[in-house]
C-alpha cells in the first residue's frame, strides 16, 4: 500500500515537473529534479555564452531556462528584444526574488534587486542624485580626473611591469567610494578597499557557480552537510560587506551638516531625503537598511564591471597592434601634448570611442543579464507569458549574433565608424541592457571609460612585458568576465 502511494507520489511530481509546470511556457531543456537546468552550465564551455547559443538554435530565439525551480523565459532575438523590451518596457520592470538576498538584505531593498514603488522611488532618486552630480559644478568628471591622475602617478612610479588590473580596481572603486561616501583610497585606508575588492571577487564567483544559483534558491539547503560551508562563506562575505556600509552610514549619520543644502555625496543626500521624511512610517522609504543596500548595489555594479572593462580594453588594443597604431595616431593628431583629456574632447576621438565600443562588445561582460519579471500578462513571438514570469533580454546572445556584428569573436572598432571616420552608432550594442531597467551607472560608466583609457594611451606607450607576451584570452568566470592576470611595460609618450 507505501509503496503504492510512493510510486503515485513520484509519478505525480515527474508530471508536474515534465508536463504541467511547462504547459505554458516556450520550450527549453527538460529540467531535472531539484536543479533544473543548472548543470548546463557545467556541462557546456564557460562561462556560458556557448550554452546560450546553443538553446537558441534548438528551441528557437525565445526558450525557457531552469534556474533549479524557477523558469526563465529568455529572449535572445535582436528584434524581439527591441520590440517588448523597449517599446513595452513599462510590461517588464519587475525583479525575481532571490530568497538568500532577501535574507541578508532584511528584505526586497536596494535598486538591482527591488521593484514596485521602492525601485521606482530609489532610481529616480539615485539618478536624480548622479545627475546633479554630473551638472553644475561637475561633481563627477572631478572626481574621475583626480583618478586618472592617481593613475599615471601610480605606474609612473614603477612603469616597468606594471599589473593595470589593481591600478584600475583602486582607481575605479574610489570613482564609486568618493561618489558615495566622500573619500577615495590611498595608502591610508588600502586594507579596507583591499578587504572590500577581495569580498566583491568572492561574492561574484560564488553568486555565478551553479551551487551558488542553487543556495540562493534554496537557502535552507544551508543545513545540510555538504552545503553548510558554501552557505557559511557566502552569508560571511556578503554579511561582512552589509556591515562595513552600514558601519560607514551611521558614522555619517552623527557628523552630517543638515543645515546646508547641498550635498557632496550620496550617503549625504540619502540621510537629508531621510530627515525629511523622520515623521513617516518607515521614513517614507529611506531606512538605513535602504541605504546599506543601495552603497551595496552601487559598489557592486559600478566597480568591477567598469574596472573589469579597461582591463580587456588594454588586452585588446595591446593584441591588436594595427588598432594600437591607430589609437595613438589619433592622440597625436587630435591632442598632440601630454595635457589630460577631458570630456569636451571626446566629439574628436573617434576611434578611441569606437574602440572602446568594441571592447565593450567583445568583452560583453554579463554572459546572463539580469532578470526581470513581467507586470502583466504579455505575447512574445506567439508565446502567452503570465503576469510575473521571470524573463531575461538576453543582451550577450545579442552582441556574439554573426548576423549583426559578422565574425563577432574578432576585435574590429571599425564596425563603429561610418566611411568617413565619424562614429557609427549601432543600436544593437547594448553593453548597459535596454528599457526601464537598463544601467542606472551608464553615464557614469562611459565617462570613466573614456577618461581612463584616452589618457592612458595618451600618456603612454604600452607593450606587452617580455615575460608575457601572449597572455590568454580566455574569460575568467564570475558574473561579470575578468580577463587573466597580464603584465604591461610603459613608457612616457611625452
Ligand atoms: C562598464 C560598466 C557597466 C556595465 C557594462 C553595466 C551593465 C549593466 C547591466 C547589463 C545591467 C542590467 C540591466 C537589466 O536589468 O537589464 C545593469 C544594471 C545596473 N547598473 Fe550597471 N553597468 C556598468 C556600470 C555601472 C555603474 C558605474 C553603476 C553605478 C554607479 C551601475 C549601476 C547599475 C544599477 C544600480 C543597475 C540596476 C538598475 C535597475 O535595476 O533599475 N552600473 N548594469
């Protein structure tokens, strides 16, 4: 008689499983009890673009993906992505929730991982902070000029073997300490950002290996032998990263100047927007565990996806000496001193921006975009997605589509330039996503781009050091690509 009611049990759950949770759903990969289609990603070469690839071939531009028990709608077609994402975006501005994020953030907070009226609330205000930042007294560009000059110093003082991977993480992220919490790093303060860079690296590896999607899925798994210390390391690092902002914030809380009506950063002004709203509940939205979680989600997005960029940015350009020719020639022609370049330069440096495109293109740092959830119900090619589907824009199937950018695993800028130098612009590159959820940073992320890498290259001439003169090309893998560690000799251009 158990037995009877085991075997009609399990027959019960495979059809739940293999028929009717799929009913509805576009095709896809058959998915396994308990993980769904995470060993996908182990099976197939990482970091994944491969895999994604080839779904789209076998079930057509719009599959289902299995992430352990939550289905995935992707659409990885140009057309199809333009279409609803774009053009219907106000249908695809919700966020999945990830319950060991909703653990450790003490619920839906922040900006990547909130939606309904607090997303609406805390984007508006985070860009609207960034903005004045960026106006006026240009808050902004300041800050990353101070950087770019850190940066030659720093290989000025040992220019012969030179690892530009740290030089731009600690450059990069004092961009984002300075614009968050007024201070940049120095020799002073080194071991925190280096305790901040290492727990970042771990937090994106971890949360990017199947285990990780599965832990994050089921965080209850955490009291089981062989998941305890995988739980134990991710809620350690990422707990320890919770604190040291929260840490920072409250600091902030007992010195701030409310008095005065600007602010010169955005802890700053999150703590002014609060005491407006001290006599609400909750403080009209603006909790310190808001605020923990936004610096969290601001370091995170900003730090290693801008760093990580400039990295390959010189790999590339230093693999691909006719690039480098033209790079420096155009610094010649439209500089021509070693004075720093600045914003208002950037209409001339055509092919620096389309180099720096193209980096962007081919370094396509998301293999898998963030996901969203659908607002309402929606029809994408004949498909019917309830309200609440989990669906991806798959903006990394889009940049690798041999339709649109032919040969696409090779390093080509000109495919951003139109036949007489001026700079093309190719809607299909689309580093920064599309629609209502698209990059909060872009602005910022671009400015940094190209204030980094035009005065990298034109203060200096870089070679490859002669210990490591073919470095690999191959993507390290967390959630976003890092290139292998590599060496670099400089010399001053002027
Ligand atoms: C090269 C640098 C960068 C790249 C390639 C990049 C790329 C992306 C992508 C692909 C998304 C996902 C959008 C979606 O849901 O479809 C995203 C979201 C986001 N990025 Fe960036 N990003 C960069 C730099 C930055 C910087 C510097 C900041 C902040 C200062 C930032 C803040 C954010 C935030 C807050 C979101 C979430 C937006 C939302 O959910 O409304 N990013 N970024």
């Amino acid at each position: 008689m158990i037995l009877l009611i085991l075997t009609s049990l399990f027959l019960l759950y495979l059809f739940d499983l293999l028929y009717w949770k799929r009913r509805n759903l576009p095709p896809g990969p058959t998915p396994l009890p308990v993980i769904g289609n995470l060993h996908l990603l182990n099976n197939e070469v990482k970091p994944g673009y491969k895999m994604y690839e080839n779904l789209k071939e076998k079930y057509g531009p719009v599959y289902t993906f299995w992430m352990a028990s939550l289905p995935m709608v992707t659409v990885t077609d140009w057309q199809l992505i333009k279409q609803h994402f774009i053009k219907e975006g106000g249908n695809f501005v919700g966020r999945p929730e990830y319950p060991i994020s909703i653990e450790i953030r003490k619920g839906p907070f922040g900006i990547i991982e909130s939606y309904g009226e607090r997303w609406v609330q805390h984007r508006r205000f985070a860009l609207h902070v960034l903005r004045d930042f960026g106006l006026g007294k240009n808050l902004m560009e300041e800050k990353i000029l101070g950087e770019v000059t850190a940066m030659i110093d720093a290989i000025r003082k040992s220019p012969d073997d030179v690892d530009m991977q740290n030089i731009f993480d600690a450059c990069v992220g004092s961009v984002i300490n300075s614009l968050l919490f007024g201070y940049r790093y120095d020799e002073t303060n080194m071991a925190q950002f280096l305790e901040l860079k290492n727990r970042m690296n771990k937090h994106f590896k971890m949360a990017a290996e199947p285990i990780g999607g599965l832990i994050g899925m089921y965080p209850w798994l955490g009291n089981f032998p062989f998941f305890k210390s995988f739980k134990n390391v991710i809620m350690d690092n990422w707990m320890g990263l919770m604190k040291m902002f929260r840490r920072q914030a409250e600091e902030r809380l007992t010195t701030i100047d409310y008095e005065s009506e600007e602010s010169s950063d955005y802890v700053e002004a999150f703590l002014k927007e609060r005491k407006k709203h001290e006599h609400e509940k909750g403080f009209g939205g603006f909790e310190m565990e808001q605020l923990e979680s936004v610096c969290f989600d601001l370091w995170v997005a900003g730090m290693e996806t801008t760093s990580n960029t400039l990295y390959w940015s010189l790999l590339y350009v230093l693999l691909n000496p006719e690039v480098h020719r033209k790079v420096s020639e155009e610094l010649n022609k439209e500089i021509g001193t070693d004075r720093i370049i600045t914003t208002s330069d950037r209409s001339k440096l055509n092919y620096v921006n389309a180099t720096i495109n193209e980096t962007q293109r081919l370094a396509n740092l998301l293999p898998m975009n963030l996901s969203r959830t659908t607002v309402v119900d929606v029809e994408i090619a004949g498909f019917k997605i309830p309200k609440d589907t989990v669906i991806t824009p798959q903006i990394s199937t889009v940049m690798y589509d041999p339709e649109i950018f032919p040969e696409p695993y090779l390093f080509r800028p000109e495919r951003f330039l139109e036949s007489d130098g001026s700079l093309k612009k190719v809607e299909e590159l689309v580093p920064f996503s599309i629609g209502r959820r698209q990059c909060l940073g872009e602005g910022l992320a671009r400015a940094e781009l190209f204030l980094f890498f035009a005065n990298l290259f034109n203060q200096f001439d870089i070679s490859l050091h002669p210990e490591n003169t073919s470095p690999a090309t191959e993507k390290e893998f967390g959630i976003t690509m890092k290139a292998k560690n590599y060496r670099v000799v400089m010399k001053n251009r002027y």
